[in-house]
C-alpha cells in the first residue's frame, strides 16, 4: 500500500510524538508513516522516542550552522532526501521563515494547545498559553491542528477539540488535560487525513 512519507520536527521531549507512534501502531494512521524525526536540539528526548520505535533521526542545530537560512537550508536538504509528504511540528521551539513554508506549503502541520484565534501567535507557546487562558477566564480551552505558513499559528485550520476548564485548575493541570484529551486525539486524525489526501493525488 502506498504511503506518505512523515517527517516529525521537534525540540524536547516528544509527547505529541510519541502519540503520533502510538497512532500508527494502534492504526489510527495508516495513510502515511514516520520516516523521520529531526530535532533542533541534540538532548531531546523525543530522539530516544524514535529510535526505540526504529524512526531515523537527524539532528540540525542552527548554533552550528550560524544563521536561519543556513539552518533551513540544511533541514531542507535532510527533508528533502528522506522524500518527505507531510512535516508534523510537534513541539518545535522554532519559528520557520516564509521562504521555508512556503517551499513546503500545505506540507506542514502544527498542533496548537488552544482554540485558535484565542490565545495564540507570536509569544504564545508551552505554559504561556494556558497561563494566558487562565488569567483570562475563559471557561473551555482545547487544542488546533493548523496548516503552518509565515504566519505564527496563522495558517487553516484542520481540527479543533474543545477541552473544558475546571475549577482548581493550574496551567500544568491544564496543559496536561488538553494534551491527554485534545492534543495527542487530533493530531494523530489531521495526520491520518491529510497522508490520505496525500496518497489520492501520488
């Protein structure tokens, strides 16, 4: 059966990633499979993550390569040699220019820990979203799968998954619920749709 080929960007400890594994042995995905996992970080343990689950891996750090467009030239070219369909951003601590988006454009999702257009952009990332969400009031929060372009969280919109907020809730209590509940649900779903749309136009 004909598959895309997935590339996993991340930069720490790969939960999303490893939902994404999880998903593709339970056969939550079965339109494309992980080929790769590219960190931008060489401790990160999402690398562990891939290579327990047999993925290859590659590591490129803009500290070595001296700038941003060096630093996307090089991921291009690693992307690009693994025959890469669709490029999943899981917790990727890094903002990617227009130059490389629009290369890979509606190649490249992005999971959101919140309802997009609430609580997102430029700033918005790890805790400080569901800190932001909390001091506002809001009483559901949730998660985004979106197409990625030059925009911070700017792009379409694939999935959303409201996650309710509760009384007593801390942003690690949060963060952990939308992640258990909305993140590692939908991401794995916008994955298996896309590779699907992918496969009908190979």
């Amino acid at each position: 059966m004909l598959k895309a080929n997935i590339a996993v960007l991340v930069s720490g400890g790969g939960t999303n990633l490893q939902a994404l594994i999880d998903a593709q042995k339970s056969g939550i995905i079965t339109s494309g499979e992980i080929k790769l996992v590219v960190a931008n970080n060489a401790n990160a343990y999402a690398l562990e993550r891939a290579k327990k689950a047999g993925i290859g891996t590659s590591v490129v750090l803009k500290s070595k390569l001296g700038s941003q467009e060096a630093f996307e030239n090089e991921l291009i070219s690693v992307l690009d040699e693994a025959k890469t369909d669709l490029i999943v951003l899981a917790g990727f601590m890094s903002i990617l220019s227009e130059r490389f988006t629009s290369y890979y454009k509606d190649k490249i999702i992005n999971v959101h820990p919140s309802l997009i257009p609430s609580f997102c952009g430029k700033g918005f990332y790890g805790l400080k979203v569901h800190e932001a969400a909390l001091e506002y009031g809001v009483k559901v929060s949730g998660a985004t799968v979106h197409f990625v372009n030059e925009i911070p969280d700017g792009g379409k919109i694939i999935m959303q998954r409201a996650v309710e907020i509760k009384d007593g809730d801390t942003p690690e209590i949060l963060q952990k619920r939308i992640m258990e509940e909305a993140e590692w649900k939908i991401l794995p779903l916008s994955c298996e749709k896309i590779c699907s749309q992918i496969v009908k136009e190979k």
